[in-house]
C-alpha cells in the first residue's frame, strides 16, 4: 500500500503541470492509487478473515483501525474548518459524520465512509467467494462468483446512477471502487496460497498500462462511470507489475524489504487524513502557486509536513489502538 498512497500524495498536488509527459500524465492519473489501495485492502481482509472468521472480532479489529485515526486527525481538522468557514457546531458534526459528503459531494475524507462499508459488507463477500454455493446439484466454483459478484455491482451502478442522479454525482467517487474491491477479495486468496506471478502475465500488464497511458495522454472525453471502471484493469495490472518487480528484485539481490514503502504503508491512513488535512490549511492561508516550479516546492513542504506530523501522531494512535485490545497491523506493500 506504500507505493499506492504515495502516489495518491502525489497526485492531490495543486500546480498545474506543463507538457504531455508521461510522468505528467501518470501523476494525472494518481487517483488509480485508490483503486490499488482498494485492492490491496480486499487482499489484506482476506489474510485477516481466514485467520480468524469471527464476524464480531473482525469488525472490531477493522472499525477501531479505521475510526481511531479518523478521529485523531478529522477532529481538530473539522473544528477548525468549522471555525474558517463560520458555521461552528452544525458544519462540525455534518463534516464529522460524513453527512455532507453525502448531502452535498464534500469529498475531502470521503475514503473513510467507503473503506468503512467495504469492511461491514467483506464477512458476506467472504462466505460467498469461499465457502461451497450449490445451485441444483451444481456447485458453483469461486471464480463464477466473483464474476456474478462484479456483473451484479455493475448492474447496481447503472441503476444507481438513473435512479439518483443527484447522489450519484456525491458519492459516485466511493461507489465506483466497489468492483476492484471485490476482485481484491478474490485475489487474497491466490496471494496467500504463493501463487507465482507468471512472466507472461507480468509483461502482458505492462503492455496494458503502457497501452492505457498512451491513450489517456490525449483528451479522451468518456462519462465519468466508464472513466472509473477503466481504472480497474489499470489498477490490477500495476499491481501485478508493481509486485513482479518487487519479486524480482528480490530474487536477484537478495533485498527482499523496501524499507520506506513499508513505513509509508503501515501509516497509508495517517498520511493520507495527514496531507489531505495540510494542504487545505495551506492552501486556504497561503495559497499554491499555479506554476510548476514554486508549486512544486510548495506541495513538497506538504509532503514533508504530513511525513511529520503522521510519524508524532502514529505513537498516540498505536497506543489507543492498543489499549483497545487490537493487535498491530502487519506490515504492508
């Protein structure tokens, strides 16, 4: 998850970039690291969920790992927001309890409700991905399962979309990552049973994502649903390539720990509530620059200050969390 947050950082930049490189174009496309981190996270449930298969401590390890540091971070951001924008008690509790990310389409922590579902709605996923389903005498292997599970989240979506237009265009940002969030449920599997990632499939991903970026340097105007659900290929393929590297690396060098995307991993939420948080202060005081060079230096002191303030804000929160009789979460990509 180290290597999806940082490039979700990177692409919450607010300097416009010049040119049509395509580094250009794949910070522009930086909020595929969600869709990565999506589906990382259903490959992580799965680890956890088969360990343990007790619903009540499933929630309570997952909920307490997600709230605490929502809490810690959102708190003292919301009364500040509340405070700038003059609306006090009212805007503070809309903001907290997500309620105008719903009611009006403020996104700024709009992760935290949608990874939230996905945690109460995995238990069910689980049980249908792997335990037996029998239609008639026939016993529907897990694969056709998953592929039922997406057909039908895409149904969901297209009628979701018609029948609440006004809502869709709020919450359609957290909506869309519901597929890849079941493929990574399906993965999880497959990743803990060490199954190889064949060199075939590995090149056939990068072809895809060279593919992907080529086309999107240019202005392809497509609706925004199908601009979303293309990002769930992207972001399979970059995670198989990302992880093929990795193994290879590995293999050949004998390093198999990236120390800095493992830190950046295991504090993916407080960076991410962290920056998110920063830049807004920044932005809202001082301002970015709308030209690459000081933008650049500017968002870069963002950067910096939320790698601060997530590594003074991580002790208190890993002390809570364990208070709470949560184990610490293992180590991430």
């Amino acid at each position: 998850m180290g290597i999806s947050c940082i490039w979700i950082m990177v692409f919450h930049n607010r300097f416009q970039w010049t040119g049509t490189s395509i580094l250009r174009t794949l910070i522009s496309k930086g909020n595929v690291g969600v869709d990565i981190f999506f589906f990382l996270s259903g490959i992580g449930l799965y680890y956890s969920f088969s360990k343990d298969e007790s619903v009540p401590a499933f929630y309570k390890r997952r909920i307490i790992r997600l709230i605490i540091p929502y809490l810690v971070f959102a708190i003292p951001f919301e009364i500040w927001r509340a405070i700038y924008y003059k609306k006090g008690l009212s805007l503070f509790l809309r903001l907290i309890f997500q309620v105008q990310f719903v009611k009006i389409g403020v996104t700024t922590t709009w992760f935290i409700p949608a990874i939230l579902v996905c945690y109460i709605a995995y238990p069910l996923i689980y049980v249908l991905q792997n335990k037996p389903v029998v239609i008639g005498e026939r016993e529907i292997d897990r694969n056709s399962i998953t592929v039922i599970l997406v057909a039908l989240y895409f149904l969901f979506l297209v009628y979701f979309k018609g029948a609440f237009p006004g809502t869709w265009k709020n919450i359609e940002i957290a909506l869309t990552r519901g597929a890849v969030f079941i493929i990574g449920c399906h993965c999880g599997k497959w990743v803990k049973d060490g199954m190889p990632i064949p060199e075939g499939t590995a090149l056939a991903s990068f072809i895809w994502i060279a593919v992907y970026i080529f086309s999107f340097r240019k202005d392809v105007k497509l609706p925004t649903l199908w601009i979303r659900l293309s990002y769930i290929p992207f972001s399979v393929a970059c995670v198989i390539l990302f992880i093929w590297i990795l193994n290879a690396v590995e293999t050949h060098t004998g390093r198999g720990r990236f120390r800095f995307l493992e830190y950046t991993g295991q504090r993916s939420l407080e960076l991410y509530m962290s920056h998110i948080m920063l830049r807004m202060i920044y932005d809202s005081y001082l301002g970015f620059p709308h030209f690459e060079k000081t933008g650049i230096i500017d968002y870069s002191l963002v950067l910096i200050g939320a790698f601060v303030l997530s590594a003074a804000v991580h002790p208190m929160i890993s002390a809570i969390t364990k208070r709470s009789g949560t184990p610490k979460a293992p180590p991430a990509l």
